[in-house]
C-alpha cells in the first residue's frame, strides 16, 4: 500500500468517525458541526481512489 493510499485510508476512518460522532450535534449546529469531517472524509475517499490508480 503507497502512502497516498494509506492517508486516503486514515482520512476516510478519521472522517467517518468524526461525522458520525458530531450527528447528534447537527439540530443544534447545522452544517457547522459536519462540514470539517464531511471535508476529510471527502478527501480521504478523494486520495484513496487516485492512490489506487497509480499503482
């Protein structure tokens, strides 16, 4: 596994996690409170898809 692949990986469970933890949080704050993690996740899925083509 590249290194590219292996943050995609990180930054799809960190942001997975994250996401789904500030949910309970989202009638109170809105998007506030899912806007960082749905970014990481998002990026996350975005460095994992382009580390598996350049294998």
């Amino acid at each position: 596994m590249n290194k590219k692949k292996a943050s995609g990986l990180v930054g799809i469970i960190v942001g997975g996690i994250w996401l789904a933890n500030n949910y309970k949080h989202f009638d109170e704050q809105g998007f506030v409170a899912i806007g960082m993690p749905l970014l990481i996740l998002v990026a996350g899925v975005v460095y994992f898809v382009s580390g598996t083509k350049s294998s």
